[in-house]
C-alpha cells in the first residue's frame, strides 16, 4: 500500500474536503464583513448544505465504484458554488446569499451583522472538527508507520 | 486562509479611514475659516467604499474583487448660516457661514465604524484560529 492509498483511505480524503470548504468560505465571510459599510453590496456564501450533499454523493460514487483508495471526486454542478480543480483542490464561488430577513437599509445594502457572525462561528467550528478528526487520522497512520501499538 | 486575512485587514484599514474622517468632521465642527483667514467653513468630509482590492495576489477576477477599498472621499462644501453680526467676518446682512456638521450624528457615524471595525477584527482573528488550527495538522 502506498503513502497516497493511505492518505486517501477511510474519511481523510472526506474530512480534508471539508477542510477545504471552510477555509474557501471564510474568505466569503470576511468579504461580507469588511463590506458591512458599502453601499449597494450584496453578501456572497457557498451553501454548507449543497456542499454537504455534493460531498455525500461523491462518498457514495467511491463506495460503490469500490475504489476506496483513490481521492474523491466531487461533481462540478451549477448552482452549487464549489468547483472541484484537476489537482483535487476547492475553488468556490461567490454566489449571491439568499436574502435575509433583515431590512434592506437607505444604501440599498442588507447587512445582518448578527447573521454574518453566526455563520462565522458556524464555519470556524465545522473546521474545527474536521481538522481535529483529520488530525486523529494522521496521528494513527504515523503511529501505525512508527509501528507503534 | 491568507486570502481571508487580507480581506479582514482591508476591512479595518477602510473602516479606520472612515473613523479618521468622523474625527476630522467632530474636531473642525466650528472651523469657519480656511488657512488664510476668510469664511470658507471646513467641508464635511465622507468616505465611500466599493468592493475589491483586499485580497492581494489573488489570481482569478473573483479573487480580487472580494475585500472593500475606499472608492472616494467626499467633501461636502454647504454650510451653516449663523447669524453673528459682532463676528469681523460677518457678511453683510451679519451672517457667518459654519460647517455643516452634526456633532451628534457624527458621533454616532463614530460608533458605527468602530463596529465595523471590531467584527472585522473578530473576522481576522477567526482566520487566525483556522490558521493555527491547520498548523497543528503537520506539527
């Protein structure tokens, strides 16, 4: 078995996607935030749950294809906001957010401080988790390489 | 996650800008005159921001038109007519022109910029978090 079989194995290739996500989404997050005061801005967010579901849907083609050793393949559908790149790399895309119940203010500009900050926390924890379980992977693959039991 | 940073810290730099200006608006609230004495009042100064230019080095046009920058700053050059005729630069009819400032609105512009200012911090500081977090992946 080779070190790219094992880094691919089990749920790292899963959890390190959703790394991915989340570290694309906080960059979207920060941008609505640093443009809090701009007139006519229009918040931007990749939606967790249609990538939750891309990511379900890819976990599912490599369990039934069999190929439990390969990286995952994340489908590139419109709508969706994530693309997947040739080298396994995230690229997401700013798509306008759903608008929120908040009141559009005289600068024609939506802002929910509130909501921006609950999606903040909501993502830093999401990544928090992953990193966290994809670190728990690493630590067992290097004692297993160490042969240490 | 660098991406993210510059984005936050492009917040905060155009949300100091905007405070800087505030700060300006209340200290020259009752500046009539210019640099060489004649009642020209001070103009209220505002600052407008547009999307784009926080994430440097960003390759793609999506890249780098996430972040704000301070598009312009404007001067609003209308004034306060006072009636002051014992004022040497009273007008003829014994007006003297101020600027048109609200202490109290700027005061509350204040408030709201030094808000901003803070969730971008947390922002940063979020970024960070990640950062430190990934950092512990490998180490």
């Amino acid at each position: 078995m080779r070190i790219g079989d094992l880094s691919n194995d089990g749920a790292m290739p899963a959890l390190e996607a959703m790394v991915r996500f989340a570290g694309g989404r906080q960059r979207l997050i920060a941008h609505n935030i640093s443009n809090i005061s701009t007139p006519n801005f229009q918040q931007v967010d990749a939606d967790p749950a249609e990538f939750q579901q891309s990511l379900g849907r890819a976990v599912d083609r490599r369990r039934k294809s069999g190929t439990a050793g390969s990286g995952l393949s994340i489908e590139n559908r419109a709508g969706t906001g994530v693309r997947q790149n040739a080298d396994g790399s995230l690229t997401l895309d700013a798509l306008a957010k759903k608008p929120s119940r908040n009141i559009l203010f005289h600068d024609r500009n939506n802002r929910g401080i509130e909501e921006l900050m609950s999606d903040q926390a909501e993502n830093l924890a999401a990544f928090r988790v992953a990193s966290d379980l994809l670190r728990s992977r690493h630590d067992l693959l290097r004692m297993a390489i160490g042969e240490r039991v | 996650m660098y991406g993210a940073l510059e984005i936050s810290t492009s917040g905060m730099i155009a949300q100091r800008t905007r405070l800087e200006a505030y700060t300006a608006n209340i200290a020259n609230a009752a500046t009539f005159t210019d640099a060489l004495g004649r009642n020209i009042p001070y103009a209220r100064r505002e600052v407008y921001f547009a999307p784009g230019g926080g994430a440097a080095g960003a390759k793609t046009e999506g890249g780098r038109a996430l972040g704000v920058r301070v598009a312009a700053i404007g001067q609003d050059h209308t004034f306060q007519p006072r009636y002051e005729p014992s004022n040497p630069l009273a007008d003829e009819k014994g007006y003297v022109k101020y600027p048109n400032i609200n202490t109290v609105f700027e005061q509350m512009n204040a408030y709201d910029a030094m808000r901003a200012y803070e969730a971008n911090l947390a922002a940063a500081e979020a970024t960070k978090a990640m950062m430190a977090q990934a950092l512990r992946l490998i180490a």
